[in-house]
C-alpha cells in the first residue's frame, strides 16, 4: 500500500525535474539564439548567411557543447564586421573562446563580457576597440588568453591583471597605452606591449621576455637599454641610437689605427729593403722576381747571397 504513493511521488518529481532541465537548456539556447542575433544584426554581419531555421550550432563559427547545447566557442575573424559590439554576448553564458580578430569593430568592449565568466580566450586583436582596457576584464579569472593588440585602446595597464592568475599569453602592443607596465605576478609565457606609448622600467618578471616584446615604446631596462642611460628624460630609443653610434665610432678607430700601423711596417720594410737593395747598386722589384731560382741555386752552392745576385745578373 504504502511503496505506491512513494513510487508516483518519486516518478512525478523525476519528470518534473526533466521538464525543469530541459526546459532550461532550451531557454538557454533560445537566449543564446537572440544574443547571436542581435551581434550579427549590430554589426553588419549579413553575409554570414546563418540559416535562422535551424539550430545556431549549426551556424558557420558558432560551436556548441554536445551533451548541452550550449554555444561554447564563438569564432567569426575577418569578416568584415565595423561599428560597436551589442550589449548580448553575456548571454553565451558557456562561452569559452571569442574570437572577432580582424574586423573593423570600434567603440568600447561591452560591459556584459565580464560576466563570462566561463570565457578562456580572448581575441579581439586587429579592430578599432577604443577607450580604456575595461576593468570587468578582471573578472573573468578562467582567461588564459588575452589579445588587444593593433586596437586604439588608452589609458594605463591596470595591476589588477594580477587577478587573472591564470593568463599565459597578453598581447597589447599597437595601442596607445601610456603610464608605466605594472609588477605582473602572472605565468606569462607570452607578452607584447611594444608600440605603446609606455614608460619607465620593465618589471623584473618580463625581463626575460624578448626585446621585441618591448620595441616602440620609452620603457628601459631588462632586455631594453638600461634606465641609467645619460640622458634621463629623453627616450630609452636615444640612448640605444648613441650606444649604436658609439659602437661605430670605435669600431672606426680600431680599424684605423690597424691600418695606420700596417702601413708604417710596410713601409719601414720597403726602406730597409731598398736600403739593402741600394748598397749592391740593384732593383728591389728584379730582386724578389729572382728570389725563387736564387733560393734553388743557393740550395746547392749553400750561399744564398751569392746565388740571388747570381740570378739577378742572369736577368739583366
Ligand atoms: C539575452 O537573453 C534574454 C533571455 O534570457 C533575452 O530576453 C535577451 O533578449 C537576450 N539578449 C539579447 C541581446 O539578445
Ligand atoms: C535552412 O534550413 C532548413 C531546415 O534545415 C532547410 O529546409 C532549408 O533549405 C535551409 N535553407 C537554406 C537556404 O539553406
Ligand atoms: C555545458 O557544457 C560546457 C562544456 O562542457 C560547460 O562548460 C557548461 O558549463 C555547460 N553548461 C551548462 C548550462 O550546463
Ligand atoms: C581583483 O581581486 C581583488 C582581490 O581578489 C578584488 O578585491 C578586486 O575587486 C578584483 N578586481 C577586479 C577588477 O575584479
Ligand atoms: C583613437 O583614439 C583617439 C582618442 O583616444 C581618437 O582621437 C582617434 O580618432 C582614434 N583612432 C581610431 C582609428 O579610432
Ligand atoms: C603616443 O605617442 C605618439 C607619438 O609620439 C603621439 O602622436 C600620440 O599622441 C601619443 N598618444 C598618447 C595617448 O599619448
Ligand atoms: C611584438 O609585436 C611587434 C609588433 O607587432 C612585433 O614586431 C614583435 O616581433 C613582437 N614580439 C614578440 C616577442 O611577440
Ligand atoms: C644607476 O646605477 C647605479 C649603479 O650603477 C645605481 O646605484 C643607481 O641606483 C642607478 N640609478 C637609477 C636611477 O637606476
């Protein structure tokens, strides 16, 4: 009697539960489907040709998850996309790559990716993104990969990039970033700041990094020119311009004093030789001419003064 009551309780319960899930996991998709919408509609993203009859997993660039149905990876580069991006991202609540690399997008990153928070990359470069670096970036505390390169972005490096402690890769050169690069206790296996308009020394964890990583920018020391360069105020590129001149410099007069030496032993030679030369009344050039049939007769009589003026006169 009593397991029945029990049995419909538990089974009404399981079906509600399913309903429940299912239902989410649709809604889920359905606001995904309007929040992919509304970008492709922002941004003039006609040609894309997403089929809106099927599902936006289908669609070109969007990947979802398999067993859920959520869009996990969201890849449209170079597609000519231009103006600002829609607030509507945030609603890829499982997105974990956005890549909208090379468009012509500008005006500020929406507020709302901070709130992806499931997002790991990050690849924005090549647009026209302007304003600050935006501190709901330091949010998303899964981002491994972060790429602002070739944008319009201004103002400073923020130091609350230490809360993304998981970055491996920040690309921010070709900006118009100022003020100085912040102490970063990140694992950066890969960093690019160069074309900024950046100052003051390199922190000493990015030290290590190539001097490439740094190129274009008023930052010095680590693999950039030291900061006790003489001339305090004027650029870290002056002092790497003087360093070079200097160098020539020399350079320039190592080889000159090599030459000059070189020329007086060749010189004081020739005197002496023509001095010798002189005393026996003969031609230095003829002489050395003879040299070599001198030594051979000289090999044999075991004189060679003899034998070369006996050459010599065989010449003449
Ligand atoms: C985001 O999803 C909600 C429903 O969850 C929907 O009402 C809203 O229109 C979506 N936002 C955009 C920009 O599509
Ligand atoms: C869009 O998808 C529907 C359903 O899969 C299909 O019937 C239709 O032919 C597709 N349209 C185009 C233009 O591919
Ligand atoms: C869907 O799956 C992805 C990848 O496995 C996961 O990150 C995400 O949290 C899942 N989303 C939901 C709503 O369960
Ligand atoms: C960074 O982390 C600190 C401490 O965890 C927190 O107080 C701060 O609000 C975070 N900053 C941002 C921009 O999220
Ligand atoms: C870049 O930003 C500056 C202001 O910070 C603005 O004057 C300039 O027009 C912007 N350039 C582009 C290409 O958007
Ligand atoms: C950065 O430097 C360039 C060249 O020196 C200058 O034209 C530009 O105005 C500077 N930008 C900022 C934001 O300071
Ligand atoms: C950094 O970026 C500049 C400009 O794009 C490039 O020339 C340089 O090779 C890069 N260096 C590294 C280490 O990525
Ligand atoms: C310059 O170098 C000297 C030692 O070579 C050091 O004592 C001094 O602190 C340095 N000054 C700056 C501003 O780095």
């Amino acid at each position: 009697m009593k397991p029945r009551p029990t049995l419909l309780v538990s089974i009404a319960f399981f079906v509600f539960l399913s309903l429940n899930s299912l239902s989410t996991v649709e809604s889920d998709l359905a606001s995904e489907r309007a929040a992919l919408i509304t970008l492709r509609d922002a941004v003039g993203g006609r040609s894309l040709l997403w089929n809106l009859s099927e599902s936006p997993c289908q669609w070109m660039g969007v990947f979802c998850d398999q067993k859920n149905s959520t869009v996990v990876y969201l890849k449209l580069p170079g597609k000519g996309f231009s103006g600002h991006l829609p607030v509507a991202l945030g609603n890829l609540t499982s997105l974990q790559t956005l890549s909208l690399r090379f468009n012509a997008l500008s005006g500020p990153i929406p507020a709302d990716i901070g709130d992806i928070i499931s997002l790991r990359n990050l690849y924005l470069q090549g647009n026209f993104f302007s304003g600050e670096i935006p501190e709901f970036l330091f949010k998303l505390k899964n981002l491994v990969r972060l790429n602002l390169a070739n944008n319009n972005f201004s103002g400073v490096i923020s130091p609350s990039f230490n809360n993304l402690t998981r970055l491996d890769t920040l690309y921010l050169e070709g900006n118009q970033l100022t003020g100085s690069i912040p102490d970063l206790n990140l694992p950066l296996g890969q960093f690019n700041v160069s074309l900024n308009n950046l100052t003051g020394p390199i922190p000493q964890k990015l030290s290590t990094m190539p001097a490439s990583a740094f190129q274009g920018t008023l930052l010095c020391g680590g693999p950039l020119v030291s900061c006790n360069g003489t001339s305090n105020g004027d650029s870290g590129g002056g002092d790497k311009l003087s360093g070079v001149a200097n160098a020539g410099i020399v350079i320039g007069c190592v080889i000159g004093f090599l030459l000059i030496v070189l020329i007086l032993i060749f010189l004081c030679r020739r005197k002496r030789e023509r001095k010798e030369a002189g005393s026996k009344g003969v031609e230095q050039p003829r002489e050395r001419e003879a040299e070599i049939p001198g030594e051979k007769a000289a090999g044999r009589s075991g004189n060679v003064r003899a034998g070369q003026t006996g050459a010599v006169v065989k010449i003449k």
